[in-house]
C-alpha cells in the first residue's frame, strides 16, 4: 500500500457553496456540475465528491500542495455504479512519477455528512 486518505464534509456547507459558480467551477469538473446540479439532493453529491477529493490529496501525501490540484482529480462512476477518480493534468503527472500505482475509492453519504476513503496500492 502506497498511501491512505479519508475525509468527511458536513452536507449542510454545501447548500451555500453550490450556489457560488467561481466555487465550483475551481473545485469541480464541468461533468461534475452538470451531473451533481441535477440531482434532488446535489448538496451530497457536492459534498461527497469535495470529500473523495481530499481523501485523494491525503492518500497521495501531498493534500492540496506541491502540485495536486482540486479540479484536476474528477469523480467518475463505472456503468456498475461503482465510483472512481480519473485524474489530469499535473495531478496526473504527480501520480504517474509513482509508478504502477491503482486508486481504491469509496463514497458514502446521508443527510448532513459525507465521507470518501482512498487507497493507492
């Protein structure tokens, strides 16, 4: 195992936060805002990927430094349903100097908080 992150968001931030377009715009993917702005209950889906995100920064070792950007780490989910990042950008470069490295990601949320675990091994 290369690194561990996780993270937890309180839903309720994000009630405010999403209305702020300069926000999100430098947090999220434009398929990211599309897709979150859509659902009843965006605020979780905000929330949650805003946490996945962190949890990346943390597993990675570099949190929201050294190159690792926000926007440049993207919340995708397989056909299944299953989540997973895909990465761009510096971002991606920082990672692939890792080498043969797989990101492991999980989400979970409810009303008020939303939690994200990576693992890279």
């Amino acid at each position: 195992m290369y690194g561990i992150g996780i993270d937890i968001c309180e839903v309720k931030r994000f009630d405010r936060l999403k209305q702020d377009e300069h926000f999100l715009q430098r947090i999220f993917s434009e398929n990211e805002i599309l897709y979150c702005s859509k659902l009843k209950r965006s605020s979780e889906a905000f929330a949650v990927r805003f946490a996945a995100k962190e949890a990346f920064s943390k597993a990675i070792g570099t949190g929201i430094a050294k190159g690792v950007s926000l926007s440049e780490i993207e919340i995708k989910k397989e056909e299944s349903g299953k989540p997973y990042i895909s990465l761009t950008g510096n971002t991606l470069d920082i990672f692939n100097k890792l080498g043969d490295k797989k990101i492991h990601l999980s989400l979970s949320h409810e009303k008020t908080s939303a939690v994200a675990v990576v693992v890279i091994i």
